[in-house]
C-alpha cells in the first residue's frame, strides 16, 4: 500500500463507521503536548498548501519528531504544541493477488469496493498542521521542530509566526 495512491481525495468522504467493520484505529497518541494551562506570546504554524489527505502514521510521525525537539530544548513547561486534523476518513484497498498468473484472477473489476485498511485526514489549502505556542526565546526551536515535522507530511506546507495578544 502506497502513500501515493491515497494522497488525493478521490470521491465522497467515506466515515459512517456504524455501518462497516474491521476499521483500523487512529494511531495518532496524544493531539496536546507541553504546558496546556499556560499562555505564550507566539504561536508558529505549520500551514498546509495543498488540498489532500494525511494518513495517521503521517500525522502521529510528524507528532512524535516535532515533540522531541521541543522536549528536548525547552522542556516540557515552555511550549503548548497542538496537532490540529483528526483522522476521520477510512481508507479502502482492494487487495490483489501477488501468485503466479494472477492476472487470469483479478479481470472484471473496474472500480472494486476494498477493504478497509486505515484512516486519514482530509485538508484544506491553507489550514494549520501543527500549532505551537511558545515565548520569544523559543520561536527558532519551534522553526526547527516544524521543519522536521515538515518532512513527514506528503504535501507542501509552510512556517507562519504570529504574535498572540498579550499573556494574561
């Protein structure tokens, strides 16, 4: 199973859950990391660029990377780190048949129904991945966290820094 063959949305959402079975689960862990109570001055985003769809094992790597960066040069007190989709669209597969002469077993089927086989995220251009909030001393950590987040992700994406009003 490729990235690449679920990447762009083809169809109808496809969720109702109640009415199918055997539905892999969200790998994705935790969505907040960090300080929750606490308020910080700025926030920086990771900002998708084209419509599409995120797997889970996509989002929850993209998780775990930017998190270690920042636990590893602030601690777990001077950041607020947020994973914005949630993975709701369950992705189909027809599975084929890998023996020999496969070929004999696998015509007649245009467009097959498949099974389910995990979920993904479906994004819109120019909606936040990842948000971290952090003070002024921490905006280049927090760059450098969303870059190698930015690796994970099959789409284009791009850093924003925003000054929130101020702490309370």
């Amino acid at each position: 199973m490729n990235a690449r063959n679920f990447r762009d949305p083809k169809g109808m959402a496809y969720t109702r859950r109640k009415f199918m079975g055997g539905i892999p689960g969200n790998k994705i862990v935790k969505y907040t990391m960090g300080n929750t109570s606490k308020k910080f001055p700025f926030r920086v985003e990771l900002v998708n660029l084209e419509y599409g769809q995120i797997r889970n094992n996509s989002l929850e790597s993209a998780r775990i990377a930017a998190n270690r960066q920042l636990e590893l040069q602030l601690g777990k007190d001077l950041y607020y780190m947020k994973v914005v989709p949630f993975p709701h669209i369950v992705l189909r597969e027809h599975k084929r048949v890998n023996v020999a002469q496969a070929d004999r077993f696998q015509e007649g089927m245009k467009r097959p129904y498949g099974k389910p086989t995990g979920v993904a995220a479906r994004v819109k251009r120019g909606e936040p991945l990842i948000t971290i909030e952090v003070e002024k001393e921490g905006i280049d950590v927090a760059k450098e966290a969303l870059q190698r987040a930015q690796d994970k992700f099959p789409m284009p994406s791009k850093i924003f820094i925003t000054e929130l009003a101020a702490a309370e």
